[in-house]
C-alpha cells in the first residue's frame, strides 16, 4: 500500500505541475504571466493579464487536474479500510502541491484556490458546493476575489462538521487551507491596507492585483 500512496503522490505533483495560467499562456499567448500585474500564477491575474478568455481556460485546466489527479489517486489504491480512499486524498493534496511549486516552471506557481476547490469538490461534493456559494456572494459582494478565496477557504472546515467525513480527509483539508491562507499573506496586508485590487470581470489586461 505504501508504493501505491507514492504512487498516487507523484501523478498528483505531476499533474497539478502543470500549472493553468503558465501552459496557456506560454502556448497561446507567448507570455509568462508571473511577468504581469500581480505576478501570480493564477486564474485572477490571468484574467488581469491576457483577458477572460485565457482566464477561462486556465480554470478549466486548473480544475480538471485536480479532478483527474483525485480519479487517479483512487484507481490507483482503491477503498482503505478505516481511512478511506487515502490515495485520492494524497494524489489531490499533491495536486496542490504541484500547482503552488510546479516542477516544471522553476516551482513558482499560483496559490492553489481552484485546484484545491476541485479536490474537495471531487471528494466532498456537497461542502464544496456550499463554499463555492459563500465565495461567490464575497466576491459580488466587495469584488475581492482574495477575501472570497479566504473566506470560503476557512469556511470548508466548519461546513464539513456537519458531513461524515474520513479524520484523514479532514486533516488534509484543514491543511489545504492553511495553505490558502499562507499563500494570500501579501494580499491579506493590502486588504488590511485598503490597497488589495478589485476585480474587473471586463478583464483590463495589465492592470496590478
């Protein structure tokens, strides 16, 4: 079981590795977007930087992955007993892992919002659904997609006490998250500062996050 789970680790990394905004846009657009405005690796600044349709793709491809990196993981080590499908939770884990420090992009990525969003989707439909929620009222609310981030982000936690959830899906998630939040900490000092960008759904390409 033990190769399995390594197994399951390293198609997850690989897989989140392959990093949305970068591939489009160095494929399409001939451009690194960690050159322009916010410097992240993201679907926001994507959006920010080469316009929605790049932002589309790039969700689509940010979200697949974890998806995928999660039916891999499963395939690959079935049902544990007492742990659940613990090759799913690792591959989707690593998944992040891999888009945040992408090996093959010099392990600058993004932050890891839409792929960890389609892990606990995968795994946990109905909480992530209900975050997903909260997130969108956030952002229509103050068109800050930082503080929607955060906020679903933490919600997930304290909306999966209400499922029946394996300890070690819920001790991954919680990490998930921590993450999440580490991974914002510059944007948390300009929401502090009332400095942190609107979004713009028109994408004005160039403009800072």
């Amino acid at each position: 079981m033990f190769g399995k789970i390594v197994l399951c680790v390293v198609a997850g990394y690989l897989l989140g590795s392959l990093n949305g905004s970068l591939v489009i846009g160095k494929l399409f657009y001939k451009k690194d977007v960690r050159m322009y405005g916010s410097g992240n690796a993201g679907a926001t600044n994507t959006l920010r930087s080469l316009g929605p349709k790049a932002a589309a793709a790039v969700t689509v491809v940010d979200l697949l992955k974890g998806i995928l990196a999660c039916l891999i993981g499963q395939l690959i080590s079935g049902y544990v007993e007492n742990a659940g499908y613990v090759g799913m939770y690792a591959a989707g884990f690593a998944a992040v892992l891999g888009h945040n420090w992408p090996i093959f992009f010099g392990f600058k990525g993004g932050k890891g919002v839409l792929t960890t969003f389609a892990v606990i989707l995968y795994i946990t439909p109905l909480p992530a659904l209900i975050c997903l929620g909260i997130f969108i009222i956030v952002v229509a609310v103050t068109r800050y997609v930082s503080l929607g981030s955060l906020i679903a982000s933490v919600c997930w936690p304290v909306v999966s006490l209400f499922f029946n959830i394996p300890t070690v899906l819920r001790v991954l998630g919680i990490l998930m998250v921590l993450l999440i939040v580490a991974r914002h900490k510059d944007n948390i000092v300009r929401l502090k500062n009332h400095t942190e960008k609107r979004i713009s759904f028109k994408g004005n390409k160039g403009s800072a996050d």
